[in-house]
C-alpha cells in the first residue's frame, strides 16, 4: 500500500441503476455522487462508451471525474475498467464510494486496498482492474444479523431514521471533500473515520 498522498482521478459510486433502485441501500454510492455532483456544479451525462453516467468537477483546482456504472452492481468492474483505461488512471487514483454491511449507519471510513468482503459491486472490479489497491469510501448501511437476509436487506429502503444517519454520513464526506480529494487525506480520513453516530 502506498504512504504518500494519492491523486485521486476518479470517483466512482457503486450503485443499480432504474427508479426501482433509487432508495436502497446499496445505492449509497450514487447517493454521495448525486450530492457532490450538485456541490460542484457538475452535470451527469450518460456515457455508452462508459457504461455509465459520469461528470468531470473541478476540486481544489484539480480535475475529478464522477462516474455512476450503470451495468447493475454485479458488473460494475465493466464501467470502471472502461473509464480508466481510456484516461489512463491507474487503479491507486480511484476512489469508491460503496455501501459498507459492517458499519452501522451514519459511519463512514476511508482506506485503501483490501478484500472486496463479499460486496459484488466491488469483487467484480478487482476482476477487471487486475488489481485492489483502489481507495475505498465506506458508507455505513448495517447489517441485517444474517447472511441469508443481506440480498433483501441491501436492495430494499433503509428506514427513516437509517436514512437520516446514511445521508448525514455523506454531508460530512462533502463537508471534507476538498480536503479529501486536494489536501491532506491524513486530516480528512481522521476527520471522517473519527465519527460515530
């Protein structure tokens, strides 16, 4: 794992995509992505060659491309791969925003590299990437108590209060963001990691 500061080039928030997704919990990384594109004034076109919607914003001075896969969850690797090797990015300058199963809502953590911990979303691009030294946004969704419940739980709406604490998590992403993607991740990675709901 690199020690230095990254040069995040790409942001990507893992998602389904379809009305019928919109409000579940595996759709946190379009949540954040949705946000930040409305904070940067960037505007999502759909991308075919891409496989997906994506925006490039301005942060800090420093050029940032947004992309939401739209090859459903278990293909997200698809869009990824496909964005990245057409603008040369390498695996350690993407970040991805993703739902995270064993953080409680409200929680959200930055790290680098790891196993994909059974999240298809993020399996699928360690396949295509041939790589897992990507940086990982976590956002916090729960646990359902079981393995057998976890494909319902995460494709179905939090509750009110779950959702309150999952949005909050991605105000305060925002609220670093700058710092994040610009400055010191040190600074920002504590600020995000130190919080608990």
């Amino acid at each position: 794992m690199s020690t230095s500061r990254p040069v995040f080039k790409l942001l990507v928030g893992l998602g389904n995509p379809g009305h019928d997704y919109e409000e579940t919990r595996h759709n946190a990384g379009f949540w954040l992505l949705d946000d930040l594109a409305a904070q940067y004034q960037g505007q999502f076109s759909r991308q075919a060659k891409f496989f997906g919607d994506c925006c490039k914003i301005n942060v800090g001075g420093r050029d940032l491309w947004l992309l939401k896969p739209h090859t459903f969850m278990n293909k997200s690797g698809q869009s990824v791969q496909a964005l990245a090797h057409f603008y040369r990015i390498e695996p350690n300058e993407i970040l991805v925003a993703h739902d995270e199963l064993d953080m409680v809502p409200g929680r959200v953590a930055v790290k680098q590299a790891g196993g994909h911990g059974g999240h298809n979303g993020l399996r699928d691009m360690v396949a295509k990437l041939g790589a897992n030294d990507f940086w990982r946004l976590r956002i916090g969704i729960g646990h359902p108590g079981h393995k057998d419940k976890v494909s319902g739980y995460v494709l179905s709406r939090p509750t009110q209060q779950e959702e309150k604490a999952i949005r909050d998590s991605c105000n305060l992403v925002q609220r670093e963001f700058d710092e994040l993607i610009s400055g010191s991740l040190a600074r920002a990675s504590q600020s995000i990691n130190s919080v608990k709901p």
